[in-house]
C-alpha cells in the first residue's frame, strides 16, 4: 500500500511543480515594449497583465503545426491602443535575437494576434513560447506569404515602435 501511495506521488510531484512555476510566473515580465508610446518607457507586461487585456482567439493552420491551431491572447491593435503607440513600425525581437519589422497598420488590418496560449496551454520557449506573433492565415490566404510567415514571430520578448 505504502508502495503504491509513494508512486502515486512522485508522479504527482512534477505536475504540482509546474502548476507552482507557472502561478509564480504570472508576475514576471516577458514582454517590454518601448519607443513611441504614451505609458512611460517602457511598458512592461507579464503574463497576468497581458490576460488582463482584452482577450482574443485566432483559430487556423500554419506552416509550422499539423492542422488547425487554436490561439488566444491579445490583438496586436489592442496592446497597442493600451499603450499609446503612435509609430509607423514595430521592431519585434525573439529571444534568440531574430527580428522582424511589422508595419503598425497591420494590426489593424490583419488583426494579428499576440498569443500566450496555444491550444489552450502556456507554450514554453522550447514550444515557441511564451508569445507568439500569429496571423489569421486561414481568413486571409493572401497572407499565406513569406512576408507574413516572417512577421510570425515566436519566443517574442520585445516590441520597439518606431
């Protein structure tokens, strides 16, 4: 019996864990975005106040999934009504130092997404997370381009306007 319990619970153990990391990254910031905005330079976001925002789903195929992918997160338009930005261009830099520049008036145009939950779970980096730069490719199959594969960025952690 006392051998059964013991298994039940190392294998509990890493789920109890994660569930513990993740509520304390609630709080941590992921996301700076700076340059032309109105709320201070920078603005900083963590995962909690992002979900604080208006929340959004974008539902569709992508080069880099098996099938149709649910996303939910912020409207791109949104954070940066939030924020005040007035910039022509957004410089989007990854974690691994890959940049994109995305034009500020696709985000209301192309109403990408700033997603930090992909089916429904917090992607890790090794998942391209914890944000990623989505398109409704699906709505839009003019946008099934290089131009716009290369303005999804993942592993997002900087925005600058410009």
């Amino acid at each position: 019996m006392f051998r059964n319990l013991t298994v039940f619970l190392f294998f509990l153990m890493p789920f109890n864990l994660v569930s513990a990391a993740m509520s304390q990254d609630q709080d941590k910031t992921i996301l700076s975005v700076s340059g032309k905005i109105s709320t201070g330079d920078p603005a900083e976001f963590s995962i909690g106040q992002l979900e604080a925002l208006p929340h959004s789903r974008i539902e569709t195929s992508t080069p880099w999934h098996d099938g149709k992918v649910t996303f939910e997160g912020v409207l791109l338009s949104d954070l940066m009504n939030q924020i005040g930005a007035e910039g022509e261009n957004a410089e989007i830099t990854a974690l691994n130092d890959y940049r994109a520049v995305i034009p500020v008036s696709d985000f209301t145009s192309s109403n990408p997404l700033l997603a930090y939950k992909v089916n429904g779970q917090y992607p890790s980096i090794r998942d391209k997370g914890p944000l990623f730069i989505i398109y409704p490719f699906d709505d839009y199959p003019e946008m099934k381009t290089e131009i716009f594969y290369s303005r999804s960025v993942w592993q997002v952690r900087s925005i600058v306007i410009e």
